[in-house]
C-alpha cells in the first residue's frame, strides 16, 4: 500500500502559487480533452488518463520535461483539479483526477500534492486573467468567389452551386493541424494565410497541387466499406508529429473533408491525447459540423481506440492504494486504484472491416 497526504487549495492560494512559484508549481488538469481545449488555466497540462487501467506516467503528465523535472523532483506542488470538485469525496473512485493521484503516490519525488477546491470553474471565476479565453474554433474566410491561385484546379464554384463541404475554409482541429476539402487544398491563398507547410492527401485521385512548395503524404485509400484506412493510421500521426515539431502546420484533406480525412484527424487525436472515439468526434464535429466517416471507418476507430486505451502492461502489479487526508480533517478515506482492468475486445463483430488493429493481450 502506497500512501499520500494530499490537501486542499482554494483559488487564491493557487493564484498565489502561480504568481510567486510559478515554475515549481504544476497544474495537472483533469478534465476531459473538450474542455481542456475549450478553456484552461494558462501553463497547465492536460491529464490524459483513461478509466480503463492505463497508470504510467506518460499519460498523467503528457510532457516529457515537466515529467522529467517531477522524477527529478523539482517541483515544489502538484496541484490536481477537475471541472467543480469541492472535495476529493466528490469524484468517483475512478475517475480520472483520483487515477492521476494514485500514479502520483508513486512517481512524485518531493512534491506537496494539492486539489483545488472547486475545480477549474471555481478558479476560471475567480482569477480569470490567468486562463486562456474561451474561443471560437479557428478557421478562414476567404471569399469562395476568388480566382484560384496560379496552378489550382479550376474550383468550379459559384455563390449559389458551392458544395457544403467547400464553403468557407480549413478549420483548425489543433494549433498545428487543419481539416478541409480537395478545393481547399487547391487554394494556395488559403494554405498560405494558414500558414500550411503540409498536407495528407487521403484519396486515390485528388491531385497536389503545389508539390514545389509544400511538403506532401499521400494516403491512397477510397471511401467505401472495403478500404483498410486503420493501417495508415500510425503513419499519418508519425508524419504529422514530425511537421509539428519543426514547426509547421498540417492540413489534411479528401475529396469532401467528410469521411477519410476526418477519420484521420480522429485517430490522431485519439492516440496522442488519450481519448475515446466519441469525445474526439465531438472535438473535431464542433469544428467542422459536417463530418460523417463511412460506417467501415467508424468501426476501424473503434477497434483503433481498445489498442490506444489499452491498460498499461508494463504497471507494476497489485492494487497501490492511497490514503487521502483533507487539510484539517481528522479522519483518512483510502481510495483503491486499478492496476489493469481486462479490455473485452468486440473484434468479433467487426471482423468483416480486415482491419490490422488488434486490442492488446491482457497482461
């Protein structure tokens, strides 16, 4: 058994924290990968941590720095919030904030590990000026009656014939990554005000336009039932990762930016951050409403998600379990956290997909 003393913060010592400390102090966000995006307390890191037994580290503090930095023990506090929490009675034993503080019972080296009364929306209340702005998700308008850029295909567009899927412009799923159409992908005033340095070009026939300026990755698959677009999936995050750390920005388009393209977006969303199929749907269809993989696509995501969610086979063995104590409280409640859960895998339902994604064996 593995005990921790963990008190509670409210938001004017947090505050306090962030302004005098704030290199030692790390905010481990709890809530989900939405809401994160949607807004969060400025330096803080998102936990990406499923319910599923997946404990290592990694998953608790994403960035390998700061995780560093907390097995070297430079940081002072660990503070732990969720949405509105006001007590760590509040949250069920496995959710996500109690999992992250049972991997903290193991791997934080000196570090006073804190939960914030009142979780995030306390805190966005009280000290508004050190979060990030709820924002509309980011996207381009450019008129769809523009001359395309020299060496474009010919758009065919007019103001009242333009498909739904062509209007407007790329939508912005990450900082460093776009989703968009085969017309978007022909306009080189669109990719340039974007400031696009790539692009996945998920179709068998729609052409790169502009191979002498950017830096392309085909991905040859159609858009029906028999297409195996699972066995692409790692090398399209691998490609759009090495974009991002050197600085550029991915834009990743089919013919519609509906079904293909989409599923893309979505398995890089689901292996990189740690999430489920349905909340990266949510994610990215706030973005770009008319989103609709094909029903193949859907269930090669899905067996795509068992093999990303896959309890940790390498966590040590055993229950550890930790016992919480509230600042002046007088009594401990012992929480019991989950080392690996077995996955019940579906495969059998969707074998009819021949998707190379397995669920990994239980450990």
């Amino acid at each position: 058994m593995v005990n921790l003393r963990v008190c509670a913060l409210d938001c004017e010592a947090l505050r306090g924290l962030l302004q005098e400390r704030g290199s030692q102090c790390l905010v481990l966000d709890c809530r989900s990968f939405f809401s994160f995006n949607a807004a969060h307390i400025r330096g803080s890191c998102n936990v990406r941590l499923s319910t599923i037994g997946a404990l290592a580290l990694e998953h608790v503090v994403p960035n390998e720095e700061l995780r560093a930095r907390l097995r070297q023990g430079l940081f002072h506090t660990v503070v732990l919030l969720d949405e509105r929490s006001a007590d760590l009675e509040v949250p069920k034993r496995d959710s996500t904030m109690l999992l992250a503080l049972g991997t903290l019972c193991r791997e934080a080296r000196g570090a006073r590990i804190c939960f914030l009364k009142g979780g995030y929306e306390a805190f966005a209340s009280a000290c508004s000026e050190l979060c990030t702005k709820p924002a509309a998700p980011a996207g381009l308008s450019l008129p769809l009656s523009a001359s395309p850029a020299p060496g474009s295909a010919d758009s065919g567009c007019s103001s009242c014939g333009t498909p739904l899927y062509d209007q407007g412009g790329p939508v912005e799923i990450l900082p460093f990554l776009y989703l968009g159409s085969a017309y978007h992908a022909s306009r080189k005033d669109m990719l340039d005000a974007l400031g696009i340095t790539a692009l996945i070009n998920v179709s068998a026939n729609c052409p790169n336009h502009f191979e002498g300026h950017y830096q392309y990755k085909s991905i040859p698959v159609e858009d029906n039932h028999k297409a195996d677009i699972s066995s692409w999936f790692n090398e399209a995050i691998d490609f759009i990762d090495s974009v991002k750390k050197e600085g550029g920005r991915v834009f990743v388009h089919c013919q519609a930016g509906i079904s293909r393209s989409a599923t893309i977006c979505l398995a890089y969303l689901m292996r990189t951050n740690r999430v489920k199929l349905d909340e990266a749907f949510e994610f990215v269809k706030q973005r770009r409403s008319i989103i609709s993989p094909n029903f193949s696509f859907m269930g090669q995501l899905l067996q795509f998600e068992s093999q990303v969610l896959a309890p940790n086979c390498s966590a040590e063995a055993g229950s550890p379990a930790m016992a919480v104590l509230d600042r002046g409280a007088s009594t401990t409640t012992v929480f019991n956290f989950p080392v690996s859960i077995p996955v019940h895998t579906t495969s059998s339902a969707l074998n009819y997909l021949q998707s190379p994604i397995t669920t990994s064996p239980s450990c």
